[in-house]
C-alpha cells in the first residue's frame, strides 16, 4: 500500500515565478492537507481539501491555492513566489472523522 | 488562538540515557494531540495521538502521556537511532493540526 507520495522532491524557481505541487493521498483517504515548513520550525497549516472544495484556510495569502481532483490527489499552486516561500510543503492525508493524519515526504522548494 | 511549545528546543542524550522531552498546549476543544517523528529532509512519521488527560501510550523505547496543559514524551534507554525532531501537534475545533517547533534529540553512541 503506497503511503502520501509527492511530486515532484525538488525545486528552484525564480521569484515571481509560478509554482505547481502535487500530492496522491494514501489509499483509502478522503481529505489532503497543505503544510509549510520553514527550516528548524514546525509545519504551518496552508489549507485542506475535502469532497474537492477547500474547507479550512490558514494564514497564507490569496497567491497560494489548491485544488482537490475527485481521485483525491491535490495541487497547490503559488504565485508570484517570493524568497520567503522557500521551504518544505508537506501533504498530509486523513480520514474524514480520523484524527491521525500521514505525511508525504515533502517537496523542497527553493527560490532564487 | 490554539498554541504549541515545546521544551528543551534541541536535547542531546548519551545512549541508555533516559529522558522526556515537553508539549505544552492551549485549544479549544482538543479533538487529538498528535506525536510525530521527522529525520532530516522528510517529511513527518506518525507516532501517537491522545485524546483525554490520563492517557497513555506506548511504542519500543517511547511512551506518551497527557494531561489537560501538557503532554510529555519519556524516552528510555535511549538508541543512536531514536536521533530526530520531535513533533507536537493538537487538533482542535479547526480540524487542522497546530504543530509546535519541535525538539531535536540527538543520541550519542
């Protein structure tokens, strides 16, 4: 049984570029999210994705957005990147109604 | 505003040296606090979750407890391998997890 996998592991992009991330949630699972993850601090909350509508948003502005497919995979999509959003985004996928919920193993992005 | 700290930022333990590492918390209706392993470059590796003050787990040399302000994460008898950032996380009314900045334990053979 494949787990989170994601797509693709590395990344530069140029600042104001566009970017496109991709996610295939383990089998079975209904609900992706989108994690942050800056170097030495914890994931931060992007958004998550059920039943292919965006359901809860964190504190990240319009230029990110996702998109849910009705397989379950998902996109997240950032805009006019700047230097900050270089980092790990991480996918995590659940259960609707579970709690736990299981990682990817990242894509690192970087912008130059 | 639901928050996660977590104490010391980074532990450094000789082997078979047994120790705990801290997750303090505020939520609004905690519906799950969650443990989490990372090694460096990947992504989270799930552990444990708790979901009422009393609770205990356990998994190899690790055990996790819960009370209503606090978890704590013993490790015992600790391996080189057991090396990682330690992740904190709770789940509240907002359904996202709210993760804390993580402990780095390295493990000294």
């Amino acid at each position: 049984d494949a787990g989170v996998t994601q797509s693709p592991t590395h990344l530069i992009k140029t600042r104001g570029q566009q970017v496109t991330l991709r996610c295939s949630p383990k089998s079975g699972h209904d609900t992706v999210s989108w994690y942050q993850q800056a170097l030495g601090q914890g994931p931060q909350f992007i958004f998550q994705y059920y039943e292919e509508e965006e359901r809860q948003r964190g504190n990240f502005p319009d230029r990110f957005s996702g998109h849910q497919f009705p397989n379950y995979s998902s996109e997240l999509n950032v805009n006019a990147l700047l230097l900050g959003d270089s980092a790990l985004y991480l996918c995590a996928s659940s259960l609707a109604g579970e709690g736990r919920a299981f990682f990817g193993q990242g894509t690192r992005l970087t912008v130059v | 505003e639901d928050q996660v700290t977590q104490s010391p930022e980074a532990l450094r333990l000789q082997e078979g040296e047994s120790s705990s590492l801290n997750c303090s918390y505020t939520v609004s209706g905690l519906r799950g606090l969650f443990w989490y392993r990372q090694d460096p470059g990947k992504g989270p590796e799930f552990l444990f979750t708790l979901y009422s003050a009393g609770e205990e787990k356990e998994k190899e040399r690790l055990k996790a407890t819960l009370t209503k302000k606090e978890s704590f994460l013993h490790i015992t008898a600790p391996k080189p391998e057991d090396s990682a950032t330690y992740l904190c996380a709770v789940r509240g009314y907002g359904q996202n997890f709210v993760f804390g900045p993580g402990t780095r334990l390295s493990v000294l053979p």
